[in-house]
C-alpha cells in the first residue's frame, strides 16, 4: 500500500500514479506612500495533496473506483491520509475529482482512466465514528 485515504487504499502496484504535495504561506502586502510595500507574514495556508490515479480494466472496474472516491467526496467526511510508511500527512476533504478517459471499449465501458484527487487539508472538529462507542452515553 502506497497510501491511505479514510478505507480507501492506494497501491502502489496497481494504480497509484504520483503525488504532489503543496505547503504555501500567506503574506499581506502593505503599500507605502512613495517607498515599495512591506509584506508581513500572516501564516501557513492549508496544505494540498494532488493524487494521480490509474484505473485500468485488468486490475479493477474503473467505473467503480472512480464512484468509490466520488461517493466519500459527496459526504463531505474529513478522511485521516498516511503512507504506507505509516506516516500520519493529517485529515483532509476531497476538493477536487477530474478524470480523463485514455482508453474506451467500442461499447463504451472504460479500460484505463486517469484520475486526479486534489486533497486540503482539514482543521476544523473531525466526526467521531459513532460505530465504535461502547458504554453509557453522554449528555
């Protein structure tokens, strides 16, 4: 496994295809009468993950991968991301799905698709999962 999404798996084997990962820092720019503006460092902007994907017929349906990352995007669920190596990148949502079409059959189900996820980072009060509460509830 090359990485982990939330339960979604990325292998490295299979269709795991690159990631990008972007750290940005946000300054605000102060004019001045007459002399070049200051910038002053406001802070770190949320980091971004780009995930390229390839689902190819011989290893997976791609329809079905592609309705499985589509399906977690639409519930709007923050997802922990790690890599294989076991590090924790932190929680992040699914911004962004785009998907080019390399190969069709003549009757028009996919063969090899190309998928890029764009990830933001999450830092807002992450859901707990309700399945696993055991015990008396709180109010």
């Amino acid at each position: 496994m090359f990485a982990q999404l939330g339960d979604i798996k990325f292998e490295l084997i299979t269709y795991f295809n690159g990631l990008n990962e972007t750290v940005s820092y946000n300054y605000a720019q102060h004019e001045r009468i007459e002399n070049k503006p200051i910038l002053q460092f406001l802070g770190k902007n949320l980091q971004e993950e780009d995930i390229k994907l390839n689902f190819h017929r011989s290893f997976c349906v791609p329809e079905d991968e592609i309705k499985k990352l589509k399906d977690v995007a639409d519930t709007a669920t923050p997802l922990k991301f790690i890599k294989g190596n076991g590090e924790y990148v932190g929680v992040f949502i699914i911004e962004e799905i785009g998907q080019a079409v390399e190969q069709a059959s003549s009757e028009g189900d996919l063969m090899s698709v190309q998928v890029d996820v764009r990830l933001r980072e999450y830092t807002g009060k992450v859901p707990e999962d309700k399945k696993n509460e055991k015990g008396f509830k709180k109010r």
